[in-house]
C-alpha cells in the first residue's frame, strides 16, 4: 500500500537519487506511520481498557509517541529538503541527524515513564479481564507493526534515510513488545498467573534500548564517523581504473547529510606526465564521480618518480623498514631530496587510530632505521591519520 501511495504521489519515484523524490518518500512512509500508529494506539486503548492490563496500555502509548514522532520526521524532511543559503552553504542535510537524535531522546523518556508504571503494577498487580476482542487486537497490532517494520527498512535503505532507518528499528522492537504482552494475557488466561507488570517492564526496557541505539545512530553522523567501506570502494576502484593514474591516497569523506558528500584526495601520477593532460584527467575524475556517486569531489595531483631506479629502490627499502616496524603502517609522497653531505629521505607516514604506540616512539625508530642505511640518509617524515 505504501509502495502504491509513493508511485502515485511521488513524480518520477523511481529516481531515488533525487533529494525531491528521496523527501517525498520519506514524508509518505512517516504519514502513513502516523496514520498506522494513532489507529493502533486507539485499539489498544481500548483492550487496555477492556483488560485492565498496563502493558497494553503501556503499548498503546509507546504507539501515541511514535506517531508524534513521525510528525517529527516530516518536519525533519522539510527543513533537511531547504536549499543552500548564505549561512548554510553545504545545505541543511544534517538536520535529518538531529531530527532523529530529538525522536530517539523522546523515545527513552517516554521508556523511563512507561517503566515507572509498570513497577507500580508488579507492586500492586491486579486482575486482568481476557476476552477474544483483546487477543484479536494484539495479533493484528503485530501484523502491523511488521508490515511497518517491512516499507520503513525498505525506503531507509533506498534513501539512505536516518529517520526511517531509526523509525524501522523503533517497530522492530514494537513486534517484540506487543509480542511480550500478547504472551502475558494468553498466560494469565490458561494459567491465571499474572505477570502483566513484569510484561509491561520488559516493554519499557525494549523501548528504552532502542532510542538508546537510534540515539547513538544519529550522534555518530554529527560527530563524524568511519564512511561505509562499500561507498570508499567505489571511488578506489573508479578512480584506480583511469588512464595514467598510479595511485591514490588521503581520502577524506565529509558528510553533510544523507546523500551529500563532498570528497577530496590525492592521485598519484607520473612526474614526467603532461600537466595539461595530467590535469585534464584529473578534472575527468571529479566531474565523473559527481555524475556516478552524486558528490562534489576535489582531488590533489601528485606527481612522482617512477623512472628513477635509485629513488624506487629506496621507496622500497623504506616500505621494508616501516612494515618491519608495524605491518599496519603505510607510506605516501615519496621523495629524495640528495645534498653535498647528505640525502633527505621525505615521505607521509599514514599511522592508523588503533596502534596504541606513541607516533613519536614510532617516528623515532624509523628513523634511527634510515640511518642505518649506507650512506648519510635522514627520514623527514610527516604523521598523518587515515580518515576511512
């Protein structure tokens, strides 16, 4: 029904690259959510009434915050869809991290609230009434719930969305909750135990869990996390792939929102190359990479000596001697720099986040290696992070 709702009311959905057709289908799946969860919360108001049990009730509530929750989303899609301004000059993506960080702190608080209740019960339990009305509401809230689970996941993969993907989680765990308080009515039917509170805590934590991980989901992107290995796999084999380009090296990734990036690195080409035609290729890849992976790409040229027999075999005693040192650490813009009394040896050393050695103690043997080699050779080594 959602797919149908998008096809109608969405111009050219299929075209899901488009920050048009991306917001559209976002604010069809979190109307329809809204639409799914107020209905949902009514029914089950209803059979907590009926029942007098505080987990459906509960539910019933979790499923009132997640409708205003989706209001929220559709907000989050109208501000993150404005265009670049003069403030804002890499547009308002980002607030679609912020909108979800805002949805996933309601989604804890109302978990904390819902799992006061619930003690209240497990101190004072009291009679639950069952009926058939109530066991039918349950089941079909499930069946719901997954089908809202299904086109929110769906969408929040194909847009890349951290608003659906967190709204996706959110009914994840909601199957998971119903699912504990249909248990505990069809338990206190057959058996007459009640373990309604118990049931109506183990909800609160799951809704309680879930904003914590929607929480940390939406940080993440803020801070600055690691890109997706697939995303850094595609420039490096595009890019990897061109004529005349021997390498690449410093990529870094910025994020300003779901669908925009803006990309710089470094390519690596022959030092005797034609700047002109080095340069052509260069502006080649960027406009290429904007056509492919819809992102604003800057690229460094850096040219080195592959013609020189001295200098190669030098970059490859210090590749040895760095490996030796730890197998993880790499180098990047080799050069030499040969005086009347000594040879400067200069290159990028790339020393990962997760070496726990000083990058000083690392420097320092390095270089007490380099001149250990015949002659009078001295490392001039600069230390730089790998940001993917």
């Amino acid at each position: 029904m959602v797919g149908l709702l998008i096809k109608i009311l969405v111009n050219d959905y299929k075209n899901i690259r488009d920050e048009r057709v991306r917001r559209g289908c976002g604010i069809v799946c979190s109307w329809s959510s809204i639409i799914f969860n107020i209905l949902l919360c009514c029914i089950k108001v209803f059979a907590g009434i009926m029942s007098g049990s505080v987990a459906i009730t509960t539910d019933a509530v979790n499923n009132l915050t997640d409708a205003g929750s989706s209001f929220i989303n559709i907000i989050g899609f109208k501000m993150s869809g404005r265009k670049p301004d003069t403030e804002h000059p890499f547009g308002h993506g980002r607030l679609e991290y912020i909108v979800g960080m805002i949805i996933s702190i309601l989604i804890v608080v109302c978990g904390v609230e819902l799992g006061k209740a619930s003690v209240t019960k497990i101190i004072d339990p009291r009679d639950i009434y069952t009926a058939k009305a109530v066991f039918i509401i349950l089941v079909i809230s499930i069946f719901i719930k997954i089908y809202m689970f299904t086109y929110n996941k769906k969408y929040g993969e194909l847009t890349d969305s951290p608003i659906l993907k967190a709204s996706s989680a959110d009914c994840f765990m909601d199957v998971i909750a119903t699912t504990s308080v249909l248990i505990s009515v069809v338990i206190y039917e057959f058996s007459g135990i009640n373990i309604d509170g118990w049931c109506g805590l183990i909800v609160s934590v799951i809704i309680i869990y879930s904003g914590i991980s929607s929480v940390k989901d939406t940080i993440d992107p803020l801070l600055g996390c690691k890109p997706d290995p697939k995303y850094v796999e595609l420039i490096e084999k595009y890019v990897l792939a061109q004529k005349d380009v021997l390498g690449m090296h410093d990529l870094i990734i910025h994020n300003y929102g779901p669908g925009r990036n803006i990309i710089s690195l470094h390519v690596e080409v022959s030092a005797t190359s034609n700047i002109v035609e080095a340069h052509d290729v260069i502006d080649n890849i960027e406009r290429k990479l904007k056509e492919v992976l819809n992102c604003d790409c800057v690229i460094h040229m850096d040219p080195i000596v592959v013609d020189d027999s001295i200098t190669g075999r030098m970059r490859d005693f210090i590749r040895i001697i760095v490996t030796n040192v730890d197998p993880r650490l790499k180098i990047d813009d080799f050069r030499m720099v040969q005086g009347v009394t000594h040879t400067n040896i200069i290159f990028d050393l790339i020393i990962p986040n997760e070496i726990n050695v000083n990058d000083d103690e690392i420097v320092a043997r390095i270089k007490d290696k380099v001149r250990e080699l015949p002659g009078n050779h001295y490392a001039i080594i600069n230390v730089e992070k790998p940001f993917i």
